[in-house]
C-alpha cells in the first residue's frame, strides 16, 4: 500500500471523528435543559412516623354547621359551575350524567325519578332511609368515593371547606322552600352539662358515682329495711319508735 492510500484512510478516519464531535456538539446545544432558577412547584413528602412510634393526630375536621355559618350562597354559584357539566340545578331540570340536583337538601338518596343510580349508591340509600342531610352532603362533596363505595361519580372532590360550604348554601337556595340551616355548636352544646347544673341522678338499683356521697335520708325518716337506724347524738335520747 502506497502513501497516497495510508493518507485516504488517515484523512477518511479525522472526517468521522471531525462529523460525529460536531453533531455532538450541536445536540448539546440544542436539547439543553438548563436547571431553572426557581422550580414550578415543590412536592412536600409527609414523614412517617418511626416504626412502632404513635401516629400523627389527624386534623380534626369542622363540623359544616359552623362552616355554613360563614357560607356565601353566592361564591357557592360560582364553584357550582364545575358541577354543571354532569348536573342540572333547576326545577325539573333534565339528568345528565348525573340526576338534577333541585331540592337536594334532605332528599332521599337515590330517590330522584328517571335517573339509573349506580348499586353503591343504592346500597348507601338503604332503599330511601338515607337522605341528603347537610352532614351527608359535605362528607360527599369532601370525597364522594370515599363516602359512597362504588359510586360512579368520578368527581375528585372539593377539599377546602370554604369551597364545600359556599356550594351547599347554594344547593340550599335551589328550592321553593329552603330547608333550615343547622345551628353553630349545637352538637357540642347537647353533650355537655349546663354549667351550674346539677349532676343526673342514678337510676333506681344503681350504684351512685364513684366518689359521690350517699344520699342523707330525711329527718325523721325510718330506716329502709336492712339498714341500721342512724345513732342518736351523744347524750341524746334514742327517738321513740313509731306507734
């Protein structure tokens, strides 16, 4: 092989490594993903706790009659639009995907005529026992499937209160009349004593509470029967017995 063949190969073998360099080069510049100054959003990673230690308290949830204290029917309309797509709102308005949504409040589930209910929501009905009270309604609007297993609304759910309050004092509005609002605090309020009153009395055969002092019998009362008469003061008279 002469030197004229040596340099072809030579100069054949500089062009590739010359071609495949600058290709390199150039998709560089062009597929670069430079990192940004600021990321479009951070993902918070809950810890866990450590195995064997106690859990994290959940957040305790309100109660949506205190929520729909503070509720605005008229913002409720503005959220309600996401609905709109699957429900109608007005008075014997038709069923879309899902029934219409007139008069809900305090109406029977899956009770809506003309509308073929999913079997998880028929099973939550309990055959029209159950009905669309405001609890229910905000349980469901929180996560519908978590609410109702098997129910064939694929809505996500409203998570912030606000957002759930607003619709449902909407949904309150859609009636000729307007059910009732819960009041405030009325759960808490039933389960607590009044203050200053005094505790309830046990029933007939029942222990008194432990710590309570037993009940003084009137005076002049007899002894019940079984029981030991009471001893008279000291240097008194025993009482005369009963004719």
């Amino acid at each position: 092989m002469d030197s004229f063949e040596i340099n072809k190969l030579i100069g054949g073998l500089l062009g590739t490594v010359f071609v495949v360099f600058s290709v390199g080069i150039v998709s560089d510049a062009l597929f670069a993903s430079p990192t940004p100054e600021k990321p479009g959003f951070a993902i918070e990673a809950t810890e866990e706790p450590a195995e064997g230690g106690p859990a994290a308290p959940a957040a305790e949830a309100k109660p949506i009659a205190d929520l729909l204290a503070n509720a605005n029917a008229e913002a409720g309309a503005a959220v309600f639009k996401k609905c709109q797509a699957c429900h109608s709102g007005e008075k014997g308005g038709p069923n879309k995907v899902g029934p219409d949504l007139w008069d809900i409040v305090d109406r029977p589930v899956a009770e809506h005529a003309g509308f073929a209910y999913s079997g998880g929501m028929k099973e939550f009905s309990k055959d029209g026992a159950e009905k669309w009270t405001y609890d229910n309604l905000n349980h469901f609007l929180t996560s519908p499937k978590k609410l109702v297993k098997g129910t064939a609304m694929s809505f996500a759910g409203l998570p912030k209160d606000e957002d759930r309050a607003n619709v449902i004092a909407y949904l309150r509005t859609l009636s000729d009349s307007p059910k009732p609002l819960p009041t405030p605090g009325a759960s808490a309020d039933a389960a607590a004593p009044a203050e200053g009153a005094a505790p309830a009395k046990p029933a007939e055969g029942e222990a008194p509470a432990e710590g309570a002092a037993p009940a003084k019998p009137a005076e002049g009362a007899a002894p019940a029967e079984g029981e030991a008469p009471a001893k008279p003061p000291e240097g008194e008279a025993p009482a005369a017995p009963a004719q």
